[in-house]
C-alpha cells in the first residue's frame, strides 16, 4: 500500500469515526473497539475476523490478555494494541509494554478512540514514543504510518520503516528549534540528542542523513508538522533573502528591521529564531538554504548589539 492510498482510507475513517464520536456520548470501551478500532485497522489493511491476522484478548500469562494482537504470517504477536474509552488516557505506555515484552512483541499502539500513541519497546530498555497522533491528524500523517500495514505484518522491515520515519521527524523537530547553532555545531548535538551513548544504529543513521537532507533543501516545510496553514507558500515560491537586504528602523528598538525592497515586510530579531524563521515565510521569503539561517538570524542580532545567545 502506498502512502497516497493510506492516506485516502485514513481520511474515510477519521470522517466516520469522528461522527460516531460525536454523536454518541458515553462511547464504551467496548463501543471502541468496535466502531473505532476496528475501521482503524481495516484502514491499514487488516482484518480484524481473521484470527491469523489479528487476535482479540490475546493471552500474555497467567491471567493477563492484550486486547489485540496483531500477528506476523507465523503467528507470532508483533503489534500490541492496548484499547481505552474516550476520556481516558490514551497515551501511558507502562502496562501495555510490560505485556509486549512478554510476548515479545516490539511495537505497542495505545488508542482511546481519540488518540493514539506508537511505542516501541526491547528487552530492558525504556519504551520508546515513535509518534502521537490525534484522530484527524492520521491521513497527513499516512507515511509514519505505512510500517503498521498489514503488508508489513509487524515483520522487522515495518519495524526498522516505522522507527526511522519518527526519528527523522523527530531531528527535523530539534533542527527547526535550534537553527540558530552553527552547522558543525548543530551536526554534533543533534547526535548527542539521537544516541546519548554515541553509538547510532543502522536505522537512527539512514533517519539522521535523511532528516539532515530534507533540513538542508528545506523540503521538511513540505511535511504535515511543519506546513502550517494548507495556504502556506510552498519553499520553491519564497524569495531568497539575504543580511544585506534588511535594514534596521530609523527609530525603532534594536533588532527591528523593515525590508530594503518593501517597508511592509518587517522582523524583529529580538525574538526566538524559531520565530523569525517563521515571520520571513509568512512574508515570502526564505534564507539560501536551511543551514543559512543561522548565519543571517545571528548576523541580524549582532548588527543590533543583541547578545548571540
């Protein structure tokens, strides 16, 4: 399945869903089950009343059961899914993985209707958060979630697709919040940040160099979390800008700045670069490329004797 085609079942499915909870108060956890989860996976290729493929109150020990089961083409539970009823909390891992790792399963998705939440979780380590989306956000968000389809089968290629999409999202998050830093700088503390003990695997290193990738060309605006408004200028159509084009106000504050070519276009560099960054795409404009913003946010400020914090 393609990620256009998910898309277009996802956007079915958030419509009806949506419907349903909004027109019946006091949805049953039961009720979720049934007119949430059940769509849901169907969305993703899955039929919930074949029990090869997916099992209901799959049993994890002792008296314990996993509400569903997703199953590999050998039977193994690879997908957990840990149901709630709207209202509650659709987004604490601790038990549902606790189950996981005695099935052995690595991927847990925790849903109360409204939410869901992506985990993945290995033998004596900390559940990890690959993705958190709400009911309308899941069609712009079909490619983070094309590892979940039943083509995939929880096999360990949907595993490792899953994981390098969140992480890739995830260093695009802390690139756009830290722009300001130099490039070497930045290269050095995002890794830091992905692998705190210096070591990257395969796929967190295929995510960093594709994130760093779209960084660069600043196809990442182009991606659901960083879009803004479906009105917002494609990066193409911004005119590049430079330093020497922003000249400070006659007599306004340090760190203001009106456009050389047109008074109307303005910034304020007192503010956070994630913030400026932002008010020269509103006004269509855009640095040289991702890395040159720093450059020309950290020019700006020392132009007007602001600190280079």
């Amino acid at each position: 399945m393609e990620a256009l085609e998910l898309s277009r079942r996802l956007t079915e499915f958030s419509q009806v869903a949506s419907e349903v909870l909004r027109d019946v108060k006091d949805v049953t956890e039961q009720q979720t089950k049934h007119w949430i989860v059940n769509p849901f996976l169907v969305a993703l290729g899955w039929d919930p009343h074949d029990k090869k493929q997916v099992y209901l109150d799959f049993p994890a020990g002792g008296s314990d059961h996993v509400d569903y089961a997703l199953l590999d083409p050998a039977g193994k539970p690879r997908i957990i899914l840990d149901v709630h009823r709207p209202g509650e909390n659709g987004t604490d891992p601790d038990e549902a993985t606790r189950l996981a790792r005695v099935l052995s399963a690595p991927l847990v998705l925790i849903t109360n209707g409204l939410e869901f939440s992506l985990w993945f979780t290995t033998e004596g380590e900390t559940a990890t958060p690959l993705l958190a989306l709400s009911l309308r956000d899941l069609a712009d968000n079909s490619e983070s979630l094309l590892g979940l389809t039943a083509d995939y089968r929880g096999s360990e290629t949907g595993v490792q697709q899953l994981r390098r999409v969140a992480i890739r999202q995830a260093v695009l998050q802390l690139l756009e919040e830290n722009a300001e830093r130099t490039f070497d700088a930045l290269a050095g503390w995002v890794r830091s940040q992905v692998a705190p003990n210096g070591q990257l695997d395969d796929v967190s290193e295929q995510a960093l160099r594709e994130a760093t990738l779209l960084w660069l060309t600043d196809e990442h605006l182009l991606l659901p979390g960083f879009m803004g408004s479906r009105d917002s200028p494609r990066p193409s159509e911004l005119r590049v800008s430079h330093v020497r084009d922003w000249e400070q106000f006659p007599r306004g504050p340090p760190g203001t700045y009106q456009y050389r070519f047109d008074s109307a276009k303005t910034l304020d560099v007192r503010q956070t670069p994630k913030e400026v960054r932002e008010a020269l795409r509103v006004q269509g404009l855009r640095t040289a490329t991702a890395t040159a913003f720093g450059g020309f946010y950290s020019s700006l400020r020392q132009k007007a004797g602001l600190p280079l914090s």
